[in-house]
C-alpha cells in the first residue's frame, strides 16, 4: 500500500513553484510518502508548462531490464558480446560491468539522457533487428518503453514531457492540500500524481498545518472546550472522503468520455484499417457496445456523474464553510455533528459511483484494448518525415493523389492504348483497373475524414493524422505494366510519393 501526503510532495518543491504545474511519477518502490522525501530521490523533466518529478527508481529498473536484454543477447555468443562491449567503448566505457564470466550489468544510468545514448550506441554498433524489438518490448520492458520510443532513422528517441503526461494520464490522481490517500500499486506498475491548484476554490482543503493550528488556538482560547482529537479526526476522514469521491468521479467522467473517443477511433479505423474486422479486440468493444443501447447508456452515466458533481460542489461549500468557522472561533458541537453526516452523504455518493464503475468495467476494459491496440499501430508507423504539418496541406495532398488516380482511371478506361491493352490482355488490364479504383476508394475515405475533422472533438492531433495519411497515400502502387510506362503514369506516381516527404527526411 502506498501512501500519498500532499504536504510531503509538496515540501519537495522549490518555494516559488507553482505546485499546480507540477507532477510526481512515483514508482511501486517509494512505499510510504509520509516519510522524509528530498530532491536526491527524483529527476526532473521539464517542459514550457509542465515539470515532472521523477523516481530515480526508475533509472533502476531500466538498468535491469537492459541488463535482461543484453545478457539474452550475448548468451553463447562471442560475437554478440563483442559487439556490446564496442558499444560500451564508444560510449566511454562506463555503463558496463561483468558480473561474472558470462554475464554483464549495466551501471552508471544516472539520465534518461545517459540511457538514450547507451541504447542507441548498441542499436547502431550490433546492426540486430531482433536486439531493437526486444528492447522494444512493451511487456517485458515497460520502464524503457514508458520513456522512450523505437525511432526508424536514430533507434530511439526519448518521449516528450507532454507525450508523457498524455500516454500515462489514466495512471494519473490529483491531491488537494492537506490530503493523503492510499493506492494499491502492484508490480511493474506506478502512480502520476498531480498536485491540485492551491489558489483554486474548488473541491480544495485546508493544508494539514494551518487546520491543526486554528483548531489548537480555538481549543485553547474558547470557553466551550470541544474535543480536539475528535475534531481532527473527523476532519481528516471527511478530507480523505471527500478525496475519493473526487477520484471516483473523474473515473466516471473518464469512462463516458471513453464513449466519445471510441466513436473517433472507429471513426479513423474505418477510414485507415488499423485493426481489420476478425481481430478480438474489435470483436469485444462492438460486442459490448451492441449489447446497449448506446445513447441511452450515455446519458443514463452522465446523469449519475452530473448528480454526483452537483453533490461534490456542495459538499465542498460546506468544507470551506467548517473551516472559515475554525478560523474564526465559532466551531459549535453541531457542526461537528453536521461533518459526521457530510460523510456519510459522501460516502453514500461514492457507493453510487462504484456500482456504475463497476458496470462500465467491461467496456472500459475492452476500450483500453482497443486504444492501446491502434495506438501501437500508430506509434509503429515508419513515416516519420511528413512534408505536410497541417490539415489543409494533408488535404490537399489527397486530392492530388485522388486527381491522379482519376487520370490513370480515366485513360485506362478510355484510352486508345489502353483498350488495344484490354484486348489482347483483357485480365491483366482488368486486375491493373480494378486495383486503381480500389486505390480510390480508400483515399475517398481518407478525404472524407480530413473533411470533417475537428482536432478538439478527435482522438488523434494533427501531427498524427498527417503521418497516418502520408503513410496511407505512400502505398499507393500503380500497377507494373509496359503501358504503364509509356503513358508516364508509374514516373508520376513516384514523384507523387516522393512529394509526401519531407527533402532529406
């Protein structure tokens, strides 16, 4: 179980940094935050908005997960282990160490920075496909696949704060001052914890301190002395109550927003085949979607989460209300009576969130699948040089390709070569046809998604789209044939390809 204090995250933190910029991703190894923490336990990532603090825990376990893999890598072969050992040179010598005659570890990993170089010199001194996939093993490697990307051109390449933040946002929990909350965090698994805003009115608390100093000072100076552990402990129960309702309802909030992003994502795999009809994971999430009625659904949550909410906004007036009163001295024994059934109304709102949670486990399973499934599609994609940054040049782009294809359909149905061809080759100039309008069928979806794109309402940004369309527009082959070349069309449809990338990508 690993505890989680506001306060301690926060003591952490420079005076003048703003707390709700910032965010910790702790690993399963920092048992207890209550206890002592310091600088020298995190690294930090840093962008324009977001600063992350990073457990150096995690540097050790991308040590032995790359210790894992070299090991696997030079097992009964001399060879192998010479190669790793020239990467190691080149890299000066100091990120391996013999463990004994037949195996190395790594050491000195004291960077991501450092951990890029190392993998990259190794990817490049060996020239192994098999080295790089297995580094690249999302399920035996989660640690190095958490901060860096498989990169065609360069090997690897590290993940943006922003892309960070963006792949791991459903580990994420917020703390308001003065809460602390247990989770559950199993192996290989960790938590990003965001620190709320402390100048924000909603749904914050008191830090631990300041309410523990305006309770002694009334206990001390009121005439109707009131029980001041009782105090305390109510107070912390509801905060910590009061907490898991908030988180109880962003899960839920999360969960109907899955609904929306699921129809962008069937969206885009209709139009791009990510995930052809068969694959299990497409079976399940159209199972369970099937299975609802889907627009019912959708409203029959977001009037649990909408009720939930309105509850929360209250419950929090009545908090920043009990404690003006401690600040002021007029905390009456009513009051602590009305904190007691505050509780119990929060605690009766998260048993009504968790038994929609609970019936919203099945799709919210099968669409992280779903999502995780694509996603690796997309980061997989060999494009990486676009010449086109946005949705206009994209646009236009497919439209060129689709005026193309128009003009080799055109003359291969008109054409007077073109039909001498069909006449002594009736079926290779059917198949060559065939295959060409094929090929526009699939860019007319693409230029019907581009068309109604809105980067607000979809899953995937622009940068994305782009790669995913240049990649799709890249495919376009046109059928080998001497007429082919006669025409110039298998000439144009090269530059064509070529004019998707960017010069010297």
């Amino acid at each position: 179980m690993m505890e989680i204090y506001f306060n301690k995250l926060a003591n952490v933190l420079p005076e003048n940094n703003k707390k709700e910029n910032v965010r910790f991703l702790l690993s399963e190894k920092i048992a207890n935050c209550s206890n002592a923490l310091s600088n020298d336990v995190f690294f930090i990532l840093k962008d324009n908005i977001s600063n992350i603090y990073v457990d150096k825990n995690f540097l050790t376990k991308i040590k032995n997960e790359l210790t894992d893999v070299i090991n696997d890598y030079i097992k009964d072969n001399i060879h192998h282990l010479d190669k790793i050992n020239k990467a190691n040179n080149k890299c000066g010598d100091i990120f391996l160490d013999r463990k004994n005659i037949n195996c190395l570890t790594v050491i000195n990993l004291n960077s991501l920075d450092s951990v890029q170089e190392f993998i990259r010199a190794m990817i490049n001194e060996t020239g192994s496909s098999s080295l790089k996939e297995k580094i690249f093993n999302k399920d035996e490697n989660p640690t190095v696949n958490l901060f860096f990307d498989k990169d065609f051109v360069r090997g690897v390449k590290r993940k943006s704060v922003s892309r960070l933040i963006k792949d791991i946002k459903n580990k994420m929990v917020e703390l308001n001052p003065g809460c602390n909350l247990p989770f559950k965090v199993g192996k290989k698994e960790y938590i990003l914890v965001k620190l709320g805003n402390v100048e924000a009115a909603n749904n914050q608390v008191k830090l631990e301190s300041e309410v523990k100093n305006n309770i002694e000072a009334y206990i001390n100076k009121s005439s109707n002395s009131l029980d001041e552990e009782k105090i305390k402990s109510t107070l912390t129960k509801f905060e910590i109550s009061f907490n898991f309702l908030n988180e109880n309802i962003k899960k839920l909030y999360d969960v109907i927003n899955k609904y929306y992003k699921c129809a962008s994502l069937n969206n885009a795999n209709n139009t791009f085949g990510f995930i052809k009809d068969g694959d299990e994971t497409l079976e399940d999430i159209h199972k369970i979607l099937n299975e609802k009625d889907e627009e019912q659904s959708i409203k029959k949550h977001s009037d649990v989460y909408n009720e939930c909410n309105e509850t929360c906004k209250l419950l929090n007036v009545f908090h920043q209300d009990f404690v003006k009163k401690v600040g002021e001295k007029s905390l009456e024994k009513n009051d602590i009576d009305k904190l007691s059934e505050m509780i119990k109304k929060i605690e009766s709102n998260t048993d009504s969130l968790a038994i929609e949670l609970k019936s919203l486990a099945s799709f919210s399973n099968a669409y992280n699948n779903y999502e995780n499934k694509i996603k690796n599609k997309v980061s997989n994609i060999a494009i990486k040089n676009s010449s086109c940054c946005s949705i206009n040049e994209i646009t236009t782009k497919t439209n060129e390709c689709l005026s193309l294809l128009d003009g080799f359909i055109k003359r291969k149905e008109t054409g007077f070569l073109s039909k001498m061809y069909k006449f002594f080759f009736p079926k290779k100039h059917n198949e060559s046809l065939n295959l060409l309008i094929d090929y526009k069928s699939e860019i007319n979806k693409i230029s019907s998604y581009l068309y109604v794109y809105k980067e607000k309402n979809e899953y995937f940004t622009i940068d994305d789209i782009c790669l995913m369309v240049t990649s799709k527009l890249s495919k376009i082959n046109y059928p080998e044939s001497w007429l082919g070349y006669l025409y110039g069309e298998k000439s144009k449809c090269n530059n064509f390809i070529q004019s998707l990338f960017k010069k010297g990508g």
